[in-house]
C-alpha cells in the first residue's frame, strides 16, 4: 500500500508559522507583566490582566476564523493575521500608558487566533487520511516546542536586553510567519466545502463541538493553574532571589515534554485516556506544591519536571480526547474548542489570580493552583474518566 507524503511545503509552512505564532505569544506572556510593572507601576492584578488580555483577543479571534476560514478560504485568513500580527507587535513601541498597551495586547492576541486558526485548518486539509494522526502528532509539537521554549527565551532576553529589543525580536518572528504564509498554497477545492458549509443556519454549534464540552470544561481548570505559572513565575523567582533558576525553568519544562512526549501518547492509544490524565494531574498538583516551597534552584527546577510532566501530557492528551469523542466531520471543530478553554483559563486565570497575591503572596497561590487541579481531577473523573472506565472494562 502507497504511504502519501506527509512532510509537505505546506505542512511544514504552517507547522512553523504556529511555532513563530505561539514562541511570540508565550514569550511576552511571561514578561509584559514585568514591563507595565516596570513602566507603568501596574500592581500584581493589572500586569496578569496585561499578560491575559493578549489570550482574551486570542479567545474571541477564534469564534470569527472558524466560519470566516469556510467563506474565505485558509490562505486569505492566515495571510490576514500574520499580517495583524506583524502590525500589532510592531506598536509595543508606541505603548505610552497601561490602556494603550492593553489595546495593542488584545490586538496582538486576535492576530495569533487568526493565524494558528488558520494554521490547525491547513494542515488538517494537506494531510493524507491515512497519516493524520500521526501529522497532527508532529504538527502539535510546534506548539509544545513553542509554549516551552518562548518563556525560556523571554526570561533570557528580559534578564540581558532592553524590553524594546525584546519587542524586536517578536517582530521579526512574526514578520517571518507573514512570509511563509504568502508562500502556502492550501485553498484548492475550497469552493465547494464554502458552498455546503454557506447553507447552513448558524448555531452556538457552528462554533463549539458540543462532545467535547466535558473535558474542554476540565481544560478550564487546568489552564487557569499553568496561566498562573506563566504570568507570575518571574515576580516570585525575584522575590525568593532565584532569577538564574528561573531562567532555566521552562527549558527544563521543555526538554521534559520532548522526553515524555512520545511514550504518553502511545500509551494514551493503547491504554485510554485515564493512564494518561490521571497521573498528569496529579503530577501537575505536586509541581505546583513544590514551586510553592521552592528555596532553592534545584527546587524550582524540580518544579518544572514535574509541571512538564503534569500539564505537558495533560495538554496533549486532552486535545486528543476532544478529537476523539468529536463526529469525525468535526474533528477541527473540536479541537478549537479545547483551545477556547484553554485560552479563557490562561487568558482571564492571571487576572482573578492578581488580585489574591496581595492577601497570600506568590506561594500561596501557586498552593491554591494545586488545589485547582485535584478539583479538575475530580471534575474529570465523574465527565469523563468514569465512563470510560466502566467502558474499557465491558470490552
């Protein structure tokens, strides 16, 4: 049997404009918080909303591209936010107040929900059914690569350059994500699915695949706890003086997703998604506990093996729960869904967040972090985890 190609221009086009996307995305999410508390004097509660309003516009981007990419057609959509990408990362520089900068920080953000929209689209059309699991595997990564490595590099930069060379160099990625999008050319047959799509009547379901609710619901939890990581790992690393551990923190985090990545998701296939989740969870619990007690650079690190393991595997495993429980024509649908809770809990998780720091202070919320993420343990079991349990043991 003929194996079709699976490492094609356009395939490997998008899977690298989405690691440019989200390197930008999680780069700034971890130092933009710093810069209007450096610049601007915002306290704890107006940086997380700084850093979550970024995955706000994300959030609502998403709701417009699904059905904008069924009437336009993927290029003209991708091409459209990279392009807003590149313009809105370029006007970090005029940012003169803290409403400004949250203006541009929802724009910036509407920019990478078009584009990674756009992208997830594209490679679900260019790849052979017969290798789109295994495509999707591959593709997925760039978004693991670029959640791991983007936070990483914006603690490097902000530790040794000026916060404008910083905003340069996400502009050049993005600048680099606009060329590569020109260059795709994944449009051919569109017309047709536009002319069936444009038939039907639009529904809260046109947007959201309804089967994938329950774990998108326990993804909320989930992406509210590792939002708080995110956004307030640099102010508490100062705090307990361990800024050259921190720096390290999410290249460790990296480098144990890479690690763990392959065997969790053959063991997702063969084992079901509880193997998988639970132990993630309660993972992503301890790594947050022992973050919140960390003294020490091998502490902190430590932390971050943990969290690698824990929300790393969660997070695969989860999208791939959301596709499977999905009707087979909405596998795409489905896994916009996932990421609509999992940019609501990243994007609106730091602000709620903020505001309690000043009541218990930087460990205390990452204690309540891991509190978050035994209740989503539990909130799993009984949507999810029970059922197919009871089914795995009646086959």
């Amino acid at each position: 049997m003929q194996k079709h190609q699976l490492w094609t221009k356009d395939f490997i086009f998008a899977s690298l404009i989405n690691f440019f996307l989200i390197i930008v995305m999680y780069l700034l999410m971890v130092t933009i918080g710093p810069f209007a508390a450096d610049r601007f004097g915002a306290d704890a509660g107006t940086a997380g909303l700084v850093s979550g309003s970024y995955i706000i516009g994300a959030l609502m981007a998403r709701f417009i591209a699904g059905p904008l990419v069924e009437k336009v057609g993927n290029k003209k959509v991708l091409i459209a936010g990279t392009l807003l990408y590149v313009i809105s990362g370029a006007t970090y520089f005029l940012a003169f107040n803290l409403p400004l900068l949250l203006l541009i920080r929802f724009i910036h953000g509407m920019g990478m929900g078009i584009g990674s929209t756009a992208t997830g689209s594209i490679v679900a059309r260019v790849l052979p059914p017969d290798r789109r699991g295994e495509g999707i595997g591959y593709y997925s990564l760039s978004s693991v690569l670029g959640a791991a490595l983007g936070p990483f590099l914006g603690i490097l930069l902000a530790k040794h350059l000026p916060f404008s060379m910083l905003f340069l160099f996400c502009t050049i990625l993005a600048l680099a994500s606009f060329i590569l999008a020109i260059t795709i050319k994944a449009d051919e047959g569109m017309e047709a699915i536009q002319g069936q799509e444009g038939k039907r009547r639009f529904s809260i379901w046109s947007v959201v695949e309804k089967n994938a609710l329950s774990i998108g619901f326990v993804t909320l939890f989930i992406a509210i706890a590792y939002g708080g990581v995110l956004s307030f790992i640099m102010f508490y690393a100062e705090e307990m003086d361990l800024v050259t551990a921190s720096s390290f923190f999410f290249l460790v985090y990296a480098i144990t997703v890479l690690l763990s990545r392959p065997f969790t998701g053959k063991l997702l296939d063969l084992k079901g998604g509880n193997i998988v989740i639970v132990p993630a969870l309660l993972l992503f619990a301890a790594g947050l506990i022992l973050l919140s007690e960390s003294v020490t650079g091998i502490m902190l690190l430590g932390a971050g093996v943990l969290i690698g393991l824990g929300f790393g595997n969660f997070q695969s495993s989860a999208q791939a729960i959301s596709v499977k429980v999905a009707d087979p024509r909405r596998m795409g649908l489905a896994t916009s869904t996932f990421f609509i809770f999992l940019d609501f809990g990243v994007g609106f998780g730091p602000y709620i967040l903020g505001s309690l720091v000043p009541l218990v202070g930087y460990a205390g919320i990452y204690k309540i972090l891991a509190g978050i993420v035994l209740f989503a343990l539990v909130v799993y079991g009984a949507v999810y985890g029970a059922r197919e349990h009871r089914e795995r043991k009646a086959a």
